[in-house]
C-alpha cells in the first residue's frame, strides 16, 4: 500500500487524471459485460401480427410474468423461453386470427336460420378461406376478399360474377404473375367466375392488371422485371434486403413503313 502511495505522490497533476480516467473506464466496462451477461438473449416471437391480436399475445405474456421487448410490429421473449411460450400461447388459440373461415357455418343452428342469413355466412366464410389462403404467401401482409353474391334467384339469366382482392405487401408491391395467379385462384374457388372478372388492388401499385395492352402498363411490366433480376443480382451478392434497385423504362412506339416501286 505505501508502495502505491508513493507511486501516486510521484505523479504529477495531468499524470494523476490520467490514471483515474483510465480506472474509471476500467470498471465502466466491467459494469457494463456484467450486466450485458445478466440480460438474457432475446429471440423473436411473433412479427407482423394485426393490433388486437398483438395485444392479446402481449397480455397474455404479461399475465405469466415474462419479459418482453416490442420493436414495431415484432414481439421479442428471452430466447431460452421462446419455443415453450409458443405452444402454450397456441394451447389457448393466440395469436388469434382476426379472418374467419368455415367456422362462422359452425355457429348456425337449424332452427331461427334462414336461407338469407345462411348464403350471407356462406358466402362470408368463403372469403375468409381465400383470404387465409392468399395470406400463406410471405410476401402478403394482409388481404381481404370480396365477392359479389348474386343470391340463389333460379330465374336470374346471364349473371355475370365478379369479385375483388385487396392486399397489403411489404413494400414491394405485387407483380402482375403474382396478380394473375391470384385471380386464377378465386376465379376457381367460385363457380361461373371467371379470371378478367377478379380484380386485384395492391396498396402500394394500385389496380394490377387493368389495361394490359396498353403501352404504360407494357412498359411497368418490363421494368419491374428488369428490377427484379437486378435486384437478385445484387442481393445474390450483398444478401438479402440489402440492395434496393429502381428501373425507369421508356419505350418509344414509332413505326416506319417503307414502299418500294
């Protein structure tokens, strides 16, 4: 101890602040490993999730007691913890899926249900369906159906069908394969549908698929395939979600003709 003492007095004043400094720094970081060491690793539980069904998740968490972070949309748990509270939030039906499918048929009884109420379900039920459907693909945040239901009159003729998607992407946006494919598969979950009679309305392009002869619509189509394979390109290269790529295409329609005599 004299020795340290002896040390510390041959120092001089700007010697002295430096030592303290460096002590000071010394057990700052020694705090701040400890605690980074005490505070468990946190994993991603559920992303993406609408409002009421967040904050049913997040109030079940809070009723057992478990840490939670919520970043945006994203619910993170203690990582040693995750997969358990997984199966015990499914166990009691959460996060609970705010569209609704064949199970609004479950609640109809035989008695106080007329035909109307029950084509209303049915018809209810149906987009339910294709909307969980549509929602499998990752890329499809949310989406809603809409079909036109021309009741069960059997003396209507030359009823034409007609039906209406609407989805909500992660930014960027549905391309006109995806659109066509979307309307392919409702034109064939509904009886005398055909494809051209299903609109699809993407929240960040708008309406796909209409006017597709057309020389804007032919020229947004080539560059959003053009973006799309440099973007694989780039991101093949820098990893996913790490590039962003925009293509503006103009095409120019003029025509010659030449008469030779």
């Amino acid at each position: 101890m004299q020795q340290i003492l002896g040390l510390w007095n041959a120092l001089d004043t700007r010697r002295r602040v430096i030592v303290a400094v460096a002590t000071l720094g010394m057990f700052a970081a020694v705090l701040g490993l400890a605690r980074l060491a005490a505070t468990p690793a946190m994993s991603l539980l559920y992303a993406g999730l609408d409002a009421p069904a967040a904050g049913e998740v997040i109030a079940a968490l809070e009723r057992r007691g478990v840490g939670h972070e919520v970043h945006g949309d994203a619910i993170f748990v203690p990582a040693p913890e995750r997969d358990g509270l997984r199966m015990m939030l499914a166990g009691e039906g959460l996060p609970a899926s705010s569209t609704k499918g064949y199970e609004l048929l479950d609640g109809l009884s035989g008695f106080g249900t007329t035909s109307q109420m029950f084509d209303a379900a049915y018809w209810r039920a149906k987009e339910g369906e294709l909307a969980r459907t549509i929602l499998a693909h990752p890329a499809i945040s949310a989406a809603r159906v809409h079909l036109a239901s021309t009741g069960t009159n059997p003396f209507q003729r030359d009823i034409r069908h007609s039906a209406s998607v609407s989805v909500t992407t992660g930014g960027q946006g549905l391309t006109p394969r995806h659109a066509r494919a979307l309307q392919f598969l409702v034109a064939s979950a509904v009886a005398g549908l055909a494809p051209e009679d299903v609109a699809i309305i993407d929240s960040e392009g708008g309406l796909i698929g209409a006017a597709e002869d057309s020389p804007a619509t032919t020229s947004d189509a080539r560059a959003e395939a053009l973006r799309l394979r440099a973007l694989r390109l780039l991101e093949a290269r820098v990893g996913p979600g790490s590039a962003v790529v925009e293509v503006t295409l103009e095409t120019e329609t003029r025509s010659e003709s030449v008469h030779e005599r």
